[in-house]
C-alpha cells in the first residue's frame, strides 16, 4: 500500500496528520508501541484454545470509545515500547515458540504498514500458526487490502448500528458504515470460518459484538444485518456480556451500569433464532476488569 507517514489517511479519521510527530488521533507516531505480548486464555475458545493466544497489544486507538477496558493503553496513560519491524517478528516468533496457537494482534488499525512488514519478516523466519487481526471494526477496506495473505483470522468488533450512539460513546458518527464495509471486506479476503480438528478456528471472520445497557434494539440490528449480509454461516459471531463502567462511562448515566440478564439474554436468544452456525456467548460473571491485562510489565526478549 501506498503511505505518506507525513500525511496519515489509515483509518476512517483521515487525519492527514504527521506521524513522525505522533499529532494523529490515535497518538501512534512512526514505529509501533507495544504494551503487552503475552499468552492469552481469555478469548473464545476457538481463539484461545487449551495453550493460549499469542496476544501482541497495542497501544493507542482510532476510536475513543469512554467504556474502554484497555483504557491505560488507548487513551495514552501507559505509552508501551517502541518495536521496530524486526523485533516485532521475533516477538511473533517468541510466543509461537511458548505454544501460542495464533498470534493474535489487538488494536492494530494505526500500525498497518508496519505491522505487514514485520509479518512479511516473521513468515521468512519460520512463524507458522495462523495471524489474527483484532480490531475495534473502525477500519478502512483499503488499507485492509495491505494485510490480505497475512492475516488468516479476522476478529472485529461491531459495536453500533447507530450513528447516535457510535457519536456518543465512540466519538465516531460514522462507526457503522465503515465497520461494516470492513466486515465485507475481511469475508472477502478470509472466506467461511475454518476449524481444526481440535476446533480452533484457522481462517475466515469472527464476528464479536459487546451488548450495551439500554442498546438491545441496537444489538438486534447489528445482527440482522449480519445474517442478511453473511446468512447463517459466512461468519462466525461472538455475542459478548462482558460490558463494565469503567473510564469514562460514569459521566453518562445510561450506561453506569452492568448489562442486565434480560437485556443480554434477549440479544443472545435473537441470535440463536436466528440460526447462525458458529455462535458463541458469554457468563455475565466475565462483566469484570480482572480479565483485564497487566500492561505494566516488559515486553519479553
């Protein structure tokens, strides 16, 4: 892909601004910052397995989502290490070496032309297990395009359906249409879900959705509109419990407050009505931050 680190246009945002002096949005400036690079349990079983994921997270975001749980690394208290393209594959190579079934990288939207070529290094090296791009969905198809044969699994969030609603808590009117255009082009590149035979997923889409206080309604259009997009079995779909107050969702009363049972178990039952193929949910006693990671530690050698 073509990038001008001068002039960023990788996310939705299109700041146009100079990353050698990190003024973009998502404060990321000409190498990546790493907070964590660990093994991983916590994710859905087809992505953690028995071993763990091999989890790389970044720090900063495009987004500015005020219920963040990784709120000390997206919104800039906890900075990370800066990792160049070389160190970056020797960490993927790391956590394949601990048993990590994937290397799965979490909020890596404003990094895409570095991670590619640190993946392109990590590949000519010897990292075998499948590359799992995790994202909060607020991505631009063409930038995307960089990372098609790199990635084998694609992990987004779609968070809204409303653009009052993405406006309010996301600081992004416009959520939707491109994180469902991303969605499109993630099945496009990935095709259905494949599973091993210890049913972890290998390729395709994982499609992960956080049910909101008060959002139910909104929670349903996301999933209509994936069945209608994808049908019963073009992607898998994650229907998710695990929302906590946190950050800055005290300042708004509508969401100071858990998911209720009915709330997320109409959500889940809508899901299961309509008869997707690979469906996962969640206890609401993941609604927790101590699943939340140490970001505080160093990054391994």
């Amino acid at each position: 892909m073509e990038f001008d680190v001068r002039q960023c246009r990788l996310c939705p945002r299109q700041c146009r601004c100079d990353r050698r002096a990190g003024q973009g949005y998502c404060r990321g400036g000409d190498s990546m910052r790493i907070a964590r690079a660990a093994l991983h349990l916590w994710e859905e079983p087809c992505i953690s397995g028995e071993s763990g994921s091999g989890t790389i997270f970044f720090t900063g975001c495009t987004l500015g989502c005020c219920f963040c749980q990784n709120y000390p690394i997206s919104h800039g208290q906890i900075a990370g290490t800066p990792v160049d393209e070389a160190r970056f594959a020797k960490l993927c190579l790391s956590l394949q070496r601990q048993g990590a079934h994937n290397i799965n990288l979490v909020n890596p939207t404003h990094y895409i032309p570095w991670i590619a070529d640190g993946l392109r290094r990590a590949r000519q090296a010897g990292l075998t297990v499948p590359v799992v791009y995790n994202t909060g969905g607020y991505d631009k198809s063409q930038s995307l395009a960089a990372l098609a044969g790199l990635v084998d699994v694609w992990l987004p969030d779609l968070k809204f359906f409303d653009a009052a609603l993405s406006r309010r808590y996301a600081a992004a009117a416009d959520y939707f249409t491109h994180a469902a255009a991303a969605v499109v082009s993630m099945r496009r590149m990935a095709g259905p879900p494949v599973f091993d035979a210890a049913g972890r997923l290998v390729s395709g889409v994982l499609v992960r959705h956080l049910v909101m206080p008060g959002a139910r309604h909104d929670s349903m259009k996301l999933l209509e509109w994936l069945y209608d997009t994808f049908g019963r079995d073009g992607v898998a779909v994650s229907v998710m419990s695990q929302y906590t107050p946190c950050y800055g969702a005290r300042e708004y009363p509508q969401i100071n407050r858990r998911v209720t049972r009915m709330e997320y178990e109409s959500v889940a039952d809508f899901a299961l009505q309509k008869g997707f193929v690979w469906l996962y949910g969640q206890q609401r006693e993941s609604a927790t931050l101590d699943y939340t990671p140490d970001f505080t530690g160093p990054l391994p050698e």
